[in-house]
C-alpha cells in the first residue's frame, strides 16, 4: 500500500513546494516506495490534526504517522531496512545532520530573500492572508520590501553555495558516487525555488546546476517533470 | 616507530598553529598512533621538499611519505584498519567533505579576518617576511589593514557558526556521540586560532565553546596541552 504523504501545494494541485516534502519525497523515491502525495494547503490544519501538529510533511505508512522530514528518513530506514538506506550509519546519520543545519540556517534564508512574495503570488487564494501576516510578523517588514533587491540577494545566494561548490566539484554528488539523504536535504531547497518562482539561481556552468540537473533526472526524472519553472 | 609529522610552529618550538597539522594531530590521536611532530616553519622547504611539494601537513609513515591532511586521513585508515577508523563507510567520506569545504571556505576565512596579524606576531622571525609578504599579496592588502575592525570580524565569524551551533546544540560531536574526522577538521579552526591569537572567539555558553572543550579535553588532554592562549 502506498504511503500517504501531506504535501504542501499551491494554487494548483501539483505546485509542489515545501523544501521538507521535497526531503521525503526524494527519500521515497531513493527507496523504492509508492507515494500518494496528496495536496495540502497551510490554512487546512484540521487535515493533519491526527498528527498532533499542524505542519507538514506528515506521512501515514500503514497504522503508523510520522511529523518532521528528519523523523521520517529515520522511520523509512528504520522501517525498510532492506532497501536502499538513506543513511546506514549513526555517523553518516550524524554528519549528514551538519548538511542539514546548513540547508536550514544558510541556504533556506537566502532563498527565501530571494523567492517569498513569489511563494505567496502561487499560493491557493485561501492561503495567502495566512502567509503574508505569519511571514511579515516573522521578518519585521512587508513581503514586498523583504525582497527588495533582487540581484544583490542573488549574488549572496551564489556566495554562501561556496562550500557546496567546492564539493561538487569534486565529486558528483554530496554522498559521493550516489546521491543519498544529505543530496535530497540540499536539493529539497532548489525544488521549493522551482516550484514558485522564475528567478534562475544558478548560473548554468555552476558545479551545483549541474548536480542539481542529475537529481532533476533521478529516479526517471520525478522531480524534474514536477510541476515548476525551468531549472 | 612513531610516525614522523612536519608541524608548522611559531617562533617556540612548541607553538604549533596550522588547522590542517592539527587535523592530522587530532587523527592520529584517535587512532591511538605515536606521533614524532617535527617543528617546521614555512621558509624551511628543503626540509620536506622530498615529499614533492612545500607545505605541510607532511607524514613519513614507515617507508611512505603522504601530504595534504584529507589524503593523511585516508592513509591512516588504510594502513591501519583495525585502529578507530576516521571514516567508516565511502558516505561517511563523502559527506565529511562538505564539513570539510565549509570550514575552508567559510570557516577559515572568517577567523584569518581577526587573527592573520597575531599569526605574523607569533612566528619565527625568518618567517615572518615571507608571511606578510604572500598574504599581502593574496589579500591586496596590508595585514594591519586586513584585520581592522575586530568587534564586526568576531561578530560575523559567530554568525557563520550558526550552522555548527545548531548541530552541537542536539548532539555532543558532529560525528554524533564520539568525535571523529569531522570534527577534527573544525577542530583544527580553533586550535589555529588558540595558539597565535588572544581574542575570544566563542562566548563561554556557546554549544561550540562546549563541544571544543571536549576535544581540548579529550586523548588526555593532549590538544589542551598544547602552547596557546587560553580557550
């Protein structure tokens, strides 16, 4: 039986944009596992009530719900050990958890100066009040003024991918020879980006374009054939 | 017979300040391997000029020589596998990398900005022509230039902590439980810093201030030890 998965959406059913439903959906994806990701909008908190908390991704795998991509990676590796494993040991679990604070505290805000009046021009009509006053609250300006700039901000974003650059210049993914958790935590980001807005952020030679472009094709090309702007 | 290190020291023997000598001090530590770590100043090439090259870390294992920290980690777990491995599997590997690519891309450029001048201050004087000189020329700059503005330089170096300090603050080591390769790259920032520059780079209360106190303290205190000013 499929796993269902709550998957943040906007106005359209398939514009798919959470960069932590992009987590688990690549983490099913890398294992194998039948998905039916169902559209959610941020206003419909009844919907995911079950669950005890009012974000997604929350999937349900048989009689069991997990909250939170990271607790999910751990539950899809812990539940089906026999196929491939995201993370197979506690230090690749713990040094991957360095990528993903990364991806949360560095890469995230950056994209987010870049894309947030775009994420709110996609949303479902019943959900962009909810977004601006949260988000405005949360930055202390208008989503207007937050993103002002937009060539400065870009030129920040393609700065603070200098370590991951680094890297992927000189191996073909995160994980190394195959892409594995900590590739999916970081290109989570640029599918929430693709997703909503048509700002290109990397220039097209970029070592991390074209790693991205590698992921876009994976597992007979699912995340590039979701629906978005052109990478 | 102990493996024979060339270390970069200072003006005293014992004032040993290269982040990348102390990965491999670090390394060698954990694998419970005799280190013999020669004094060696950056004027002082013919001394290691058998290894090919000029810079150190440089080891002479038995009859092998190897350079270049990341391919002395890879040594030592090759030769002896049955000592404390760095890295376990190849993702462990790969993923290091990106810790790895941050802390020289981001890390160490953000405390040379506060500490290249107490570098200089601190080395022996037939190096300290040749310092300024190809660091003034690298950064186009003097070195007093350079590092002006203290309070701000120690401010951003915080704030590119961010990523590490919300790891630390879930888990006692990157690499999780214990330490291992990852951290000793980080490590290797700080003891830099430690041993040539009195300035507080972390507050006492910082989850990196603790989690370097565990490695200051762990093989025996061996990294504490060492010539520095106080952590």
């Amino acid at each position: 039986m499929a796993i269902t998965l709550y998957d943040l959406a906007g106005a359209e059913d398939d514009r798919r944009f959470s960069p932590f439903c992009w987590r688990v959906r690549m983490a099913l994806a890398h294992k194998g596992l039948a998905v039916d990701a169902r559209p959610w909008r941020f206003t419909e908190k009844d919907a995911i009530a079950f669950s005890g908390q009012s974000k997604v991704p929350v999937i349900v795998d048989g009689g069991k719900t997990v909250f939170d991509s990271w607790a999910i990676a751990e539950h899809l590796d812990a539940a089906y050990p026999e196929k491939p494993l995201l993370m197979a040991t506690p230090r690749e679990r713990a040094v991957t958890k360095f990528v993903m604070a990364w991806t949360d505290t560095v890469l995230h805000p950056a994209i987010f100066r870049i894309v947030a009046l775009d994420i709110h021009d996609h949303l479902h009509e019943k959900d962009k009040a909810y977004f601006r006053k949260t988000r405005e609250e949360r930055f202390g300006t208008t989503l207007e003024a937050f993103v002002a700039g937009r060539d400065e901000k870009l030129a920040a974003l393609r700065q603070c991918l200098t370590p991951l650059r680094t890297l992927l210049s000189g191996q073909p993914f995160l994980c190394g020879e195959a892409p594995a958790y900590a590739d999916y935590v970081v290109f989570g980001a640029f599918q929430w980006a693709r997703a909503i807005s048509p700002a290109r952020l990397l220039a097209e030679d970029d070592p991390v374009a074209v790693w991205r472009r590698r992921l876009l094709d994976a597992f007979g090309g699912m995340a590039g054939a979701a629906r978005g702007y052109p990478a």
